[in-house]
C-alpha cells in the first residue's frame, strides 16, 4: 500500500462548505501517479504514461478544509496495458471515499497501450497466490517420494 498526504486548498470547498465532489479525483490521479513514481525505476516513468479510463467513487463523509487527508492506494491487478487500482480516502480512521479505478498504461512515445514488463508490474503489484506457492520450500513430489502417506494421513477421506 502507498500512502500520499493530500493537500486541501481553499478552492477545492464548494457552496456547502466541504470538498466538492470532483476533486476527490484529482486526488486519486495524483496518488495513484505518485506510486508509480515511487515504486517504478526511473527508466520505466520515463518510458510510461498512464490514463485513467473508469473512477467508481463510493463518497462516505464529507472532507473539509482543515482536516489531515491521506490517499492510500492498493494496485489490485494488471490485465495486458490495464492496472486495476483502489484508493480510500481517509482522515484519520475514518473513510472519506473509496475509489476503484482502472487505467491504461501508454508507450511516452507512440501513446499507444504498453505492457510493463514482468519485474516492473511485480513492484507495485501484490504477489499473487501462484508467487507465493512457487517461492515456498514446499515440494509435494519429494514430500510424497519421502513419505508416500504423508498426504494420506493429513487429507480427509
């Protein structure tokens, strides 16, 4: 998860006294941008646009002028050029916004949609059950080899 403080300014209130509505996806660009930013090695910022394509906004409360605002934002998953990503607003414990968005990453170049290669996307993206499993020490066929009722005596029948 990346956290990005966000800054409040006088003109983001509406005649309702708190954060218009619209700005909250200025604050959803710019987190979002930023963890990319944060987490990408240099080469592929410079190689790689990205463009928002869907915001669906669920506004819990309302923001206000003097409150302490974090964005914190959680790449969900890529799909070829897509990135799926959540961002929830909050101040303090309680949720401003919670915001699911899904974005195109673009060659800087062509502006045509990239794939980011295996190691880039694997930095900001959670490893996957698969990962997971493929990097531990278990190994069925040698547990198995070693202890042929080993998976027996543990699985019901």
């Amino acid at each position: 998860m990346f956290r990005h403080p966000v800054a409040i300014d006088p003109a983001d209130i509406d005649h309702m006294g708190h954060v218009n509505n619209s700005v909250y996806l200025k604050w959803v660009q710019e987190a979002v941008i930023h963890y990319w930013q944060s987490v990408a090695p240099p080469d592929a910022v410079a190689r790689h646009l990205w463009v928002a394509l869907k915001h669906e906004i669920s506004y819990r409360k309302p923001t206000f002028l003097q409150d302490n605002v974090v964005a914190e934002v959680i790449a969900e998953k890529m799909e070829g050029a897509r990135a799926y990503f959540t961002t929830v607003v909050r101040r303090g414990q309680d949720v401003l916004s919670e915001v699911k968005s899904c974005w195109c990453c673009l060659d800087a170049v062509t502006q045509r949609p990239a794939r980011l290669a295996r190691d880039v996307a694997s930095r900001f993206l959670p490893p996957s059950p698969c990962d997971t499993f493929q990097n531990s020490s278990f190994d069925p066929l040698r547990t198995f080899a070693e202890d042929p009722l080993h998976l027996r005596q543990r699985l019901p029948l």
